[in-house]
C-alpha cells in the first residue's frame, strides 16, 4: 500500500482504492464467517443475535479505534451499526428472533 502523499496521478489512486477495496470485502467476508460461528455457538448456549449490551461495547471499541486512527468516530459509527445489524440479520437466520439475553 503506498502512501497517500506519494500517489501522483488519479489512475494510481484509483488501483490503490481498488486494492484496498478488496482487503476491506476479504476482511468482511471473514467477519461474516465469525458472525456464523457466533449464531452456531448461539444456539448452543441458548443466546439470542441481538445482545444490546455487546452491541454497545463494539460501538465503542470501534469510536475508540478511529479516534486513535484519525476518522471520524461518528461516521465509523453509522458505519459499524450498519454492519452490525447486517451480522445480527446473519445470526437470526440461524437462531430466529427473539428476545435479548
């Protein structure tokens, strides 16, 4: 990955946005295979997809995170509620719905 400040010209920027666009899917894709172990442990143990009080602690871990990274810990988490509840619609498709643990 190179740096921002040396990248000279638009098509350069564009192959390193798409590079990194695929890094971001690969590491989706893993999370999703996490998430599907999570509603098989789930299960297991009686828990439901939606545990609110863990919904929070990973907001917060992730405000932290950008913060210390230099984006905008709001929009980081718009972003990761989305992707949370994208992994909780994931995780009811195994479990089905109901009511928080």
């Amino acid at each position: 990955m190179k740096a921002p400040e040396t990248i000279a010209s638009m098509a350069e920027l564009r192959t390193e946005i798409d590079a990194l666009d695929a890094r971001l899917v690969a590491l989706l894709a893993t999370r999703a295979r996490l998430i599907e172990r999570a509603a098989q442990i789930k299960q297991g143990v009686g828990l439901p997809a939606r545990i609110d009080a863990r919904v929070e602690e990973v907001v917060a871990h992730v405000r932290a995170v950008a913060q210390r990274e230099g984006l905008d810990p709001a929009q980081a988490e718009v972003l990761w509620r989305q992707i949370i509840e994208w992994a909780i619609v994931r995780e009811e498709q195994v479990l089905g719905k109901g009511e928080e643990a």
